[in-house]
C-alpha cells in the first residue's frame, strides 16, 4: 500500500476528483479517459487510482485544462450559492458555554457553519488543519479580543444594550 506524501493527500485528491467528476462528464462526454480514470479512483478509493486521475489531468493540453478548471470553480460556485464565505462542511465543532466554568471540557464533535453555540461559544476548524495552527490562530484571536473589550459587545456591534446585565458581565 501507498503511503501519503503529505497529511491529508488522499482527503484533497478525493475531494479535487470528485468535483472534477460532473465538470469532466459535461465538457468532455462519457467517453473520456479521464472520466473513466476519475470514477475508477472514487470507486476504489486507491491513493495510486487518486493520484493517477489528478496525473491525467495535469497531463491534458493548457486549453482543455483552463476549461475544466473553471468549470470546477463555476460549480463550486454555484454549490455555495454564490457566498464565497461558505464553505461545505462537516467542520469539527468545539464548543464551551459561558457558564461552564474554567476547568469544564468543551463539547467536541462534528458541526457545520451556520448559527453559533446557543450559550456561548463555538469554533469550527476545517478536518485536516494542523494543531498548531488551529491553536496558534486561536491565541491570535484571544489576545485581539483581550486588548478590545467592543469585540464582543452588542452595543458596539448592533448600538444597543443586552436586556439583562448591560454591556456583558463575563
């Protein structure tokens, strides 16, 4: 068996192959290789049947290549209805109330973009998102909300004041 260059290959050729699917399915037609070559690879799920579609595809002439790609972004597009922020998810989900104290364990599990945790926070990281740069990216955020308090007020965001406590009492 084949082993993974980089963490994560086998996950980002799937994805590319799969989206390349119905694009090489409409500009080239059922007779293609490399639709042949895309369904083999997603049939079997083989790192080498992954690797080979994306070869046949780098390999194809510029023009042909340039098409395909577009058509590629065009449905992807159209998949997130035009919104360039959403993204396809399932997204790993923590998520930690406001009244749970310090030394509670988030809930952790798999989530999608949409509304935030019902009682206070939630993070969504992407599968596949090293650790230490989910983390470094998190300390960034804490340190900006630590040295701005308005980040997370409702009076700075939407110029009015909570019902109940004023501006926040966490």
């Amino acid at each position: 068996m084949q082993r993974e260059r980089y963490p994560g290959e086998a996950a980002g050729l799937r994805n590319f192959v799969a989206g390349l699917l119905p694009v090489v399915q409409r500009e080239l037609g059922s007779d293609s290789l490399l639709l042949h070559a895309c369904r083999r690879a997603l049939r079997s799920g083989s790192l080498a049947d992954l690797r080979r579609a994306r070869q046949m595809f780098n390999l194809l002439p510029r023009e042909r290549k340039r098409a395909l790609s577009s058509g590629l972004v065009r449905a992807g597009r159209e998949a997130r209805g035009g919104d360039p922020a959403a993204d396809r998810g399932p997204w790993i989900s923590f998520e930690g109330g406001v009244r749970s104290g310090p030394g509670s364990t988030p809930r952790v599990g798999l989530g999608e973009p949409g509304p935030g945790a019902g009682e206070g926070l939630r993070v969504l990281i992407r599968p596949g998102t090293l650790p230490s740069v989910a983390a470094g990216t998190l300390r960034r955020i804490a340190h900006l909300i630590e040295g701005d308090r308005r980040l997370l007020s409702e009076r700075f965001w939407f110029g009015r004041s909570r019902d109940a406590g004023g501006e926040g009492s966490s």
